[in-house]
C-alpha cells in the first residue's frame, strides 16, 4: 500500500515481521508484542509498588487524575522499545532482517544498517519528541509542571524513555528533531517511521493513553518512573514471561484483534510474573517495641517509644537522626524507628547501609530475624556488597531461589542486544536487580552509586523511593563519601523517602550538613540550626521542614573510660627474638597485656596497618609462648587473609568475644588476645576486658574503646585486674613524644592526618586524668577536637605546626569534597528537566570509585599451592582438587565461589610488579566478572606454615598470619 504522498509503506498495523525478543527463542517476538508486554507488567507495578500517595504525587505533577494517569504512564512504558523499529537494531539479526530489507517499504539510506553506535534507546529518544508533540504534547521549553522542572514534554518523554538502558541522551536540537532521519540515518525513512507510528498508535488505543499531561515531572519522580520502566522491561523480557504469553506459531499478523487478545492474556499474567519476582510491599506489622524484641527498651529506645510517634503523625515523612555510645542498641532503636517512619511515609521497606561487607554480613542475620517478627508482606531480603554470594547463609539462601526460579523457567538471556539481556537466578539475585527488594542490606557505596554517573545509577535511587533508609556509623566516612551521602540525602527528601542515621561518634556540623541536605532535597533550603546531643536523637520532617528539639537520653550503661596514654618509641620492626627497648612500645604492650597472660581474661590490641599487627602478633607469642600455644591464646585479625579464612576467624572471634548468653553462668572467660586492625572498630559485637589501642584520631578511639567491657558479665565475670565494670580501660600507644610531624610513624603513611593525631594526643593528655564519662563527655570532646580555637594557648612552636597541618588536612578535606562535586550528580533541583545531566559521562568515573577509599590502590589474588606432582590447588595439602580454570575448561557457578572464597585483598603495587597478563589471569577467569581481576600467586613452602611466590623485586608470603610482602 502507499501513504498519501504515494509512497510505498508496510500494510496499516504493526509488521509481524520487526522482531523484539529472538535471543532463547524458537522463534522471533513480534516488537508490538513486547510493548504490550511492557505497558501491562508497568501497570501491576504502579498498583503494586507505588503507594497512594506517590500515584497521587505523579498525578499532580502531570495534571491529571490518577486513572488518567495510570494510563498514560503505561503507554510512555511500551513505547520505551519503540526505537527497535529502525533498521540498524532489525540487521543485528540478519535472517530476520532479509524479511524486511528488500521490501519497498522499508527505505533507508545505503549503510544505514551498519550504524552501530545509534542504539535503539537512542532510537527511541528521537522518535518520540516529534510522535508525541503531534498528539498535542508542548515542543517548547518553558513548559512548568508542578515538580518545577522546565522542559519541553514531547522531548523530555523520549529523553526518559531513551534512558531505559541505564543512560539518558543529551537534548536533542528541535532542529534536528523536524528532520530526523537525515542526522540519524539509522532511524531509517518513511516505511519505518510509519511503522512506529502504528505501533505508537496500537499501543495508545489499548492502553488507554489518550490523555495528553499538562506538565512534567520533577527529578525525583522523573527517576522513580525511569526505575519503573526498567524492571517492567525486565521483568517482561525473561524467557518463561514470553513463552506464557506468545502468539500462536504463525498466527501474529499485528490486526486489532490480534492486538486486544495479546493485551488481554499479557494483562492477565503480569500479576503473577510481578508477584513470583518478590516485589510486593512489606508492611511493618508490629507496632510496639515489646512486639519487636524480646527485652525492654533501654532510655534511648524508650524515649523513641515515647516520642517519636507523634512527631510523625505531625510531619509524616521525615529523618531521625541518633547519637549514641557503641553497645547502647541504637540498632534495635533504628529499627523501631523505621517501624514509625515506615507507615507513616506508606514505605514499603528499608534499606540498611553499612561502611563494610562485614559489617553488612553481620547485620545481614539482625534484620532478617527481625523481618522474619515483625514485618508482613512480601519480605524477600538481599544482601548488596560485591561478594554478598559468599555469605553462607545469603548464598545457601540464593542456591534455594535459584532452583525455585529455574523451576518457573524464568533463567535465560532473551536478546540480541547485550544490554537487554536478563539472568534471572532467582529474579532479585540477578545483576543490578537487589536494590529493587523491599528489604535490603548492603555497604554504602551500594547506594552512593545513585549519584555518581554510572550506568543504571538511577536504579538504587528507585529502589531507595518508599523505603526507609537507615545508615549505620554516620560518622565513618571521609569528606569524600559525606559529599556524596549528601547528594543521596538531598535526592531522598525530594522523593519523601524516611531516613535514620545512627552515630557513635558524630561532630554537630557533621549532624547539620546531613540534616540540612534531607531537608534541601524535600525544598527547605534555608538550613536550619542543629545542636546534637549525646546522647538523644532528633526528627526532622520532609512536610514541615521543621527539626524537633534534641531530645536528650540518659544512658543504659553510664561508665567512666579509664584512659591511660603511654607515650613510647616506636619499635615495632624489631625482631621478636630481640629484647624490649625500654620505653618502647613492646615493652608497654608485654607489661599492660601480662595480667591477661597470668590471671586470665580477654585483650584487645587494636593497629594503625596490617604489617603493624602481623609484627605485634609475632611478638606478642614470642613474648607469651604458653599463652600462644593454647587454643585461641592470641589471634590475628585484619583484611588480608583469603576470605575463607578471615570469615572463619571472624567467626571464631565473635564465639569467644561475643556476647554472653542469658543461660551461661558468670565466669572469667580463659587468657586470650586478639590483635586487629581497624576492622575490629563497627558492628561487630565484641567484648574485651581490656582494649589497649595505637593512637588514633578521637572518634576512633572511643570506637575501640566501646568494646571494653561491652556487655554486663555479672560477679565473677571478669578477672580480678578487670572488676569494676563501670570503669573500662583503655590504653593508648603513642608515638608522639614530642607534638611534631616528624614523629607519627613512617610505616603509617596516610592510614590518619598528622593534624587529627596531634590534636588527639594533646586533648588526651589533657583530658585523661581523670577519664572520660561516658555518655556525658563524649560529644564535647568529639567537637574540641575539630575546634578551630584548639591552638589558642598552645606553646609557640606547637602552635605554628599544629597550624601548618590543619591547613594540610584542611585543603585534602576540600580536594576530597571538591572531587566528588565535580565527579558526582547533583541534586534533583538542579536537573531541571534536563535528565541526561544524571548520567553524563565522565573519563574514570567507574564503580572503583566506591568500592575502594578514594586513592586507595588495590588489588586481588588468589594464593594457589603447587604440590609435588606439580598441580595447583587451593587447599595447602592438596584437597579439594586442582584450582578451577586453569584447564581452560569453563567455571561452573561452584568454580567461581571457590576460587572467589579463597582471595585476598592486597595493594595495589604487589601486583603490578612482575605482571604477566597471560600467567596472572587464566582464560576462563577473564570471562568471569568476579574473577576477572585476580592474580594467580603460584606458592611454594619455603618452611613450615609459609608459603612464597616471587613477584618482581618482592617476595609475596602467605602463612598464618595472613599475606604479606618480603
């Protein structure tokens, strides 16, 4: 047939012939089809997902009803795939392309097939402006909606649906826009342009989209919806959702008729398919605190009970911030605060952020336990950090869903189009698809990633809308990762999303600037005046903007820190053989650490680096070798053992260090040392009866600090040197004998800023005659500390040094802020309709960024045992079998778990020297993400327990104290 300019088009409904889906297929799905597929999944997840208020919150921003508004949006959803009818997506399946190429009715310009880098989101993009605005959709910038973001709505629909693939398009010239194909050759000529306007029309009639918006979203609704679309795309694309709803072999001819049926069955599936992917809602169905934990409130846990529910009622959503000593259930006490904030915002879950992947395995089991008493719904929990699937309870979880899922039909890669691909496992466990849970657990880089330029950054800010986000150890991120919490709390007062950050240790500008970001985001941005106080909490409303009044709470466990400084010279690096230097720091640890050796009880050495704690482990069994040789006498803790080793330790540790249980009778606990690094500083519940520390900057300190004596052993439960359990002891190691630079210790580098240490050292000395009261004390010495009068009245030549630091720690503070404002995106204000300014790309900006400390080097090996026969294995005697891979066979899911349970952290520096990409990285390796970047250490014994790989100038050992570098 021809259209009115006679020329030749396809017949007058959608092509079956234009393919959507092939990848897994008999045979090819009709494009129309998948858009069908899409609109209805979106439409379940509107009503599933989204509360009333956030429908309504959509409604007002578009002008229209909320039935209107469903519609609409489920027509914007189809036509995300709009772009796929173009000839430069059909030729990437060529015999399904010789369809159509020959066809008079499919124009396009001679090459135009071969146009790789125009994709067909970007397709889509630059369909649209031009469809929509003939519809009646505003062409012209200046078009204000109620979310205050000015653009003009038939581009800014393209440009949000464009961005479905992780990415939103720069604006596009109007220019441009009028001629399309002659700018963008791969769009193909006016066959094709008539097919998506058939396609555009179709899916408008079914859906009942008719409705044309009178303005456009906000950012953060803009974002929400972007997240919508994707996992509707998703979620439809799985192989098991397409063959439930194909057409008939044959029988797809793309008639009206056709198209009603297909609306009709894939309506009537999407339920189940949202449903069977767990993205429902959970409730938070316990109301009191009794029925949520087994105990009675402490006074910051009461004071919550007594108070916080009426805030919210008054304000809905809102943050809560808390103050509080390590060990006084601030965790319980953020959970019942998520049980407020929760239903009163019409959240649908939470998200739990954590400054490590240890930290997030533990509270991993806490919030599972809680979910599995005190919430309903649907409660399906991931946990989000990079090796989450070595976690033995989340990953026997996995292999469970998985099964499940694989029964359902749902694995399988769908698409020609490597970015459409899904791997469903279990549906949640697939790449990128965790955040999307209602209850999460994971490190914070997990959700930083929504505001740096990455590639589906605007998934963790979809999945953090409607949910409560609780931030454990507020106070445990450098200028780097505050910025960037910044920016993430700015978009979370936007999108009214509940907030509870937790802090042990928090100066009260810290506590101002991420109050004032929340109240930025939801438009409040006069800052307001924030005094914290320590401990207590305060609430801060996203309606009002109002911050309730710092409400002060007494301590469950009031006690007096008793410090002691030792100022010692720093010998470390010498032999264990070698006797003590007096006034050296082996001599002060054997003298503070022999009442545990001889009377029995339990220590804890905390060290400023990993060599640092290999050396005092070392002379800490020279110097007690009875105590060495009993059973868990002194171990070693830091980050670089092989994973399997150190989750073994971990695991040890929390046995014999953990908290008592309620049946077991007051008993000293036997003569045991541990000696870590800082790892031992958050989450982990661990109770010493004495902590002896290497100086650290205060917040740190108070941190190890809190686990002296942590948990209350009754009489008889601590040894005689250690009864008075409302005077813990901590110890301080310290370098500085003189308040000098040149005294911090070399093997320190930049592990803490000269200045925080001087300034800890003078406050200390100060300050620890007479203790440290506990709460009482903690937050005025946490601010003095970073007080710029903290030099008035030191000596001359004190004072001009401590000056000259400051500003070195000043300006790397700013560097460090400065980058991640140039790097980072910025709030939802500052979007303006112009989307594509959330994921413009910049030069390095990769996930590295997060997972690693700014400026942090870094690598990962894995440590493989040559045996007699010449075999590498990853056990040290052998068992197990040879490490997988390196028969160039491919890695079962196993394979990968194992060799990934058995790497280790190193710098960055070890492994570059020597390196062999062919030797270091066997074939299969490379095709595993996980694996992709570990080196292979072939080790040799060299002597009992130690293991060596030459590499480089160096000498990379492994033994029972961990890797290390010769």
């Amino acid at each position: 047939m021809t259209n009115q300019q006679g020329i030749a088009v396809p017949c007058a409904c959608p092509d079956p012939r234009l393919w959507g889906k092939e990848r897994g297929l008999e045979r090819a799905y009709p494009v129309m089809c998948h858009l069908l597929d899409v609109a209805a999944v979106f439409g379940v997840l509107w009503d599933v997902l989204l509360s009333a208020a956030a429908r309504e919150r959509f409604a007002e921003q578009l002008a229209l009803d909320v039935k209107d508004c469903r519609a609409v949006l489920s027509f914007w959803a189809g036509l995300h795939d709009l772009g796929k009818i173009t000839p430069v997506f059909q030729a990437q399946v060529p015999s399904l392309f010789d369809k159509v190429r020959t066809d008079a009715a499919y124009l396009f310009a001679p090459g135009a097939e071969r146009e790789r880098g125009f994709r067909h989101e970007m397709a889509t993009h630059w369909s649209l402006a031009s469809l929509l605005a003939e519809e009646g959709y505003p062409t012209r910038r200046g078009t204000t909606g109620v979310g205050g973001a000015k653009a003009p709505a038939a581009h800014w629909v393209g440009q949000l649906l464009g961005g479905h693939h992780g990415v939103f398009g720069a604006k596009v010239p109007a220019a441009q826009l009028r001629l399309p194909s002659q700018y963008q050759p791969g769009l193909g000529e006016a066959g094709w342009a008539e097919q998506r306007r058939l396609h555009f029309e179709e899916l408008r009639r079914v859906t009942g989209g008719e409705a044309v918006p009178g303005g456009v979203l906000s950012a953060d609704m803009a974002v929400v919806l972007t997240g919508l679309v994707v996992t509707a795309d998703w979620l439809a694309s799985q192989i098991g959702a397409i063959k439930q709803v194909r057409p008939a072999d044959g029988a797809w001819q793309g008639t009206p008729a056709q198209v009603d049926a297909h609306w009709q069955r894939t309506s009537a599936a999407a339920s189940a398919l949202v449903a069977e992917a767990q993205l429902g809602r959970a409730t938070f169905e316990a109301e009191s605190f009794g029925e949520m934990f087994p105990f009675s409130p402490n006074p910051l846990q009461g004071d919550l009970v007594e108070h916080l529910p009426g805030l919210v009622a008054e304000g809905g959503a809102g943050l809560v911030l808390m103050t509080a000593p390590t060990g006084d259930g601030k965790t319980e006490a953020a959970l019942y605060a998520a049980s407020v904030l929760g239903p009163a915002a019409g959240a649908r879950g939470m998200y739990v952020a954590l400054p490590t992947m240890a930290t997030a395995d533990a509270m991993y089991k806490r919030v599972r336990k809680f979910a599995e008493s005190s919430l309903g719904g649907e409660r399906a929990l991931t946990l989000l950090h990079s090796m989450a699937w070595l976690n033995p309870l989340y990953g026997q979880a996995a292999q469970d869903a998985a099964a499940t899922a694989v029964g359902r039909g749902q694995a399988g890669e769908v698409s020609a189009d490597a970015a459409t691909a899904v791997t469903a496992d279990a549906w949640l466990r697939g790449a990128r698809h965790g955040f999307l849970a209602p209850l999460s657990v994971g490190t914070i880089d997990q959700a930083l990633r929504g505001v740096l330029p990455l590639r589906y950054n605007v998934l963790p800010l979809f999945g953090l809308h409607e949910k409560v986000f609780v931030v454990d150890e507020a106070h445990a991120y450098g200028p780097w990762m505050h910025k960037l919490l910044l920016t993430l709390l700015e978009w979370l007062g936007a999108m009214r999303s509940p907030v509870v950050l937790l802090s042990a240790t928090l100066t009260g500008s810290t506590a101002a600037s991420l109050v004032n970001a929340y109240r930025r985001g939801a438009g409040f941005l006069e800052p307001a005046a924030i005094a914290p106080c320590y401990p207590g909490w305060l609430y801060a409303s996203a309606v009002t903007g109002e911050v309730s009044a710092p409400r002060p709470t007494s301590s469950g466990r009031p006690r007096t820190l008793d410090v002691r400084v030792r100022r010692v010279a720093w010998d470390v690096a010498v032999k264990p053989t070698d006797p003590p230097q007096a006034g050296g720091r082996r001599e002060a640890l054997r003298e503070e650490l022999r009442p545990v050796a001889e009377a029995g009880g339990t220590a804890l050495v905390c060290c400023t680096t990993v060599p640092e704690a290999q050396a005092t482990y070392r002379d800490l069994c020279a110097a007690f070798p009875d105590l060495a040789g009993q059973e868990g006498g002194i171990r070693l803790l830091h980050s670089r053992f092989p994973a399997n080793d150190r989750q073994r330790i971990t695991a040890d540790c929390e046995a014999a260090y953990g908290k008592p249980r309620a049946d077991q009778p007051p008993t000293v606990r036997p003569a045991s040392i541990l000696v870590a690094t800082q790892v031992v500083e958050q989450s982990l519940d661990l109770d010493f009866d004495l902590v002896v520390s290497d100086l650290a900057p205060l917040a740190q300190l108070l941190q190890r600090a809190g686990r002296g004596r942590r948990h209350r052993r009754g009489p008889g439960g601590r040894p005689v040197w250690a009864q008075a359990e409302d005077r813990p002891k901590l110890v301080v190691l310290d370098p500085f004998r003189r308040p000098q630079k040149s005294d911090k210790p070399a093997t320190w580098g930049s592990v803490y800023d000269a200045s925080l240490l001087i300034r800890t050292s003078l406050l200390l000395t100060e300050r620890a005659a007479d203790g440290i009261v506990v709460p009482d004390g903690v937050q005025e010495l946490v601010d003095a500390v970073y007080a710029p009068d903290f030099v008035d009245g030191l000596d001359a030549a004190v004072e001009r040094e401590l000056k000259s630091l400051d500003v070195e720690r000043l300006a790397s503070e700013m560097a460090e802020t400065d980058l991640a404002a140039m790097v980072g995106i910025s709030g939802p204000g500052n979007i303006e309709g112009q989307l594509h300014l959330i994921s413009r790309r910049l030069e390095g900006v990769t996930e590295e960024l997060l997972t690693t400390r700014l400026g942090a080097d870094t690598g990962r090996v894995l440590c493989a045992y040559v045996q007699e026969d010449g075999s590498l294995t990853l056990a040290r005697d052998g068992s197990g079998g040879p490490v997988p891979g390196l028969d160039g066979r491919p890695l079962s899911r196993d394979d990968v778990a194992a060799v990934a349970a058995h790497t280790a952290p190193v710098p960055g520096k070890w492994v570059r020297e020597g390196a062999d990409a062919e030797r270091d990285h066997p074939a299969p390796w490379k095709k595993i993400s996980t694996l992709r970047d570990v080196v292979l250490l072939p080790m040799r014994e060299v002597k009992d327990g130690l293991w060596t790989c030459p590499r480089g100038a160096h000498t990379i050992g492994v033994s029972a104290a961990g890797l290390e570098q010769f």
